[in-house]
C-alpha cells in the first residue's frame, strides 16, 4: 500500500544499459518502477551482483533486485513488444500491482544499420514492430489508465528530432525511430486540442554518445567518446518536473535540455574522466512548424465517418 503514494513509472525496455538507469534512478527519486523487457532470469543466482549492465546478465530481475536492496520499490514484468497481448498483460499487470499509471517510458528499440540493400526484408519487419509498433501498442494500452487517471500523466519517447542526416546509412532503421517522433508530434497535437493540459508526451535522443550494449557492439573498446547513462536519466527525470507546456511534442536532446534547465557541468557524465566526448548531432535542427491557413478546411474523423454508416 505504501507504494500507491508514490507515483508509478513504467519503463519498457529497462533490462540493461540506458533503460536499467533510468529505472534505478527514478526509483531513487521516489518513483514505484515497473521495470519491463523481455529477458528475465534468477537474480538471486547472478554472482558477482550486480552484473555488467550492459551484459546479457542484466535483466529485468536483476534491476529489480538492484533497486529493491536500495531500498527502492520494483517489481519486474516480461513484455515482447512485438506481441499487443503481450504489452496489454505488462499494462493490466502493471495495474494490478500498483493500481496506477502516472510515467511511461519507451526505451525498447531493436537496431540495424545498413543501407536498405543491405537490410533484408525480416530485419525491417523486426525494427518496425519492436520500435515503431511497440511504442504505439504500449500507448493505445495505457490510454485507459491515464484517462481513469484524470489525464494526468507523462509520456517519454527515445526517438530523434526529425532532420535528413539521420536517415543516412540507416533507413530502414531511421523510418520506424523518425515514426515514433511523428507519434509524439501528433499526441501532443491531440492532447492540446482536446484540452487534456496534464498530459504530456516527450521525445529524447542522445546529443553524444552513450555507453550501453549497442555501443559496444558497434565500436567495443572506444570509451572516450561516450557519456554514462546518467546524462539521460537526469535529463529525464528533468523532463517530468516540467510543465506540461513547455514538454509536450517536443524533440530533445539530452545535453542540449539539461542546459535549459541550467546545467553546465557535462564532464562528469564522461566515461573517461576529462574527455570531451565528439557530439553526434547537429547544433541546430529544422523547424517542422509551417504557416498554417486560416481555414483548414473540414476536419475528416473516420470514426464518425464510419458510424454515419452504420
């Protein structure tokens, strides 16, 4: 019972590396965290504890117990995010648990990197589902409970601002992530019209670099270029204490929004003590605002459509 006084946070794809951060964080910042990806195991069998946390002995178990022996509040819960039952039974389980939803996450991402020659057809399909499907299937689940929820709550995406360098060298990839940053958009253009002013849905993406299992796979051994997963749990946890208004549909940048709120020291998110990580994006990015006509015509609602068929 005392964790329903906390507010409940969902983190979707928190089994290692940037997701098991942000879950040991805002457990630290008073969050019950609901801690979900698809691998699991016995924690209590993993020798040393805790494990590397960007190796295959980090799971959702394992960060469950992390935050538990911290004196934190998690519970761990299975999700395959390609499956919508799957995602439907984390969302009830999540409830059952908790009796809330105030925080969802989004960090579940499956990643290739290749021209679209070079990406095959299954590789596509997985990227589309696991990132671009699974963020919409995880949202369409937890609607309900925001809703009984007041509409009061906070979405978090990891998905980029949307510019043309981003595509290059990755399409495939870059048309499922540049999709979840068109969901925020669009969310937050929903929510507004609909007059929900506590809801609020965010994207961020890593202005550097971050030390993770995807980075090592990439570039194994290159440490001074990258910044601890810190930088993005600050950022975030920074994005959740901000008014609605100045968060909802926008597309950040970890280090470029820690800024705004003030912060100036970024040394001590480098993983070698005095480097200065190389930045991975651009200084500036395209504004996707345009003039908008006086009359925008009539505004097409299938549902209506639909039941005006009935």
């Amino acid at each position: 019972m005392a964790a329903l006084k906390k507010p409940v946070a969902l983190i979707v794809g928190a089994s290692r590396g940037i997701g098991r951060q942000v879950a040991i964080d805002l457990a630290q910042n008073g969050y019950a965290v609901v801690v979900s990806a698809k691998s699991s195991s016995d924690a209590s069998k993993v020798h040393p504890f805790p494990p590397d946390p960007n190796s295959p002995q980090s799971t959702i178990s394992t960060v469950e117990r992390e935050i538990r022996e911290a004196g934190g509040n998690a519970i761990a819960v299975t999700v395959d995010t390609r499956d919508y039952a799957s995602i439907q039974r984390m969302i009830d389980q999540t409830i059952a648990i908790y009796g809330r939803l105030d925080v969802l996450i989004y960090n579940s991402g499956a990643i290739w990197w290749a021209s679209v020659e070079k990406t095959p057809m299954k590789r596509f399909q997985l990227m589309q589902r696991v990132n671009v499907e699974g963020l919409y299937g995880t949202i369409q689940a937890a609607l309900p409970h925001f809703r009984a929820n007041n509409w009061k709550g906070r979405v978090i995406v990891v998905s980029p601002p949307i510019y043309s360098r981003f595509f290059r060298g990755k399409t495939a990839y870059a048309m499922g992530k540049v999709g979840m940053s068109v969901l925020t958009k669009g969310l937050a253009m929903d929510w507004e019209r609909e007059g929900k002013t506590d809801m609020a849905i965010t994207s961020i993406w890593p202005a550097t670099a971050i030390q993770s299992a995807a980075t090592e796979n990439m570039d194994p051994g290159n440490t001074k270029d990258l910044r601890k997963p810190t930088i993005y749990s600050d950022a975030i946890l920074a994005m959740l204490q901000a008014p609605v208004p100045s968060v909802n549909g926008c597309l950040e940048l970890d280090e470029d929004f820690l800024r705004k709120t003030g912060v100036t020291d970024f040394e001590k998110y480098s993983i070698i003590p005095g480097a200065r990580p190389r930045r991975i994006m651009p200084e500036e990015f395209p504004n996707l605002a345009v003039k908008e006509q006086a009359d925008e015509g009539k505004r097409v609602d299938s549902i209506k459509i639909r039941a005006s068929k009935m």
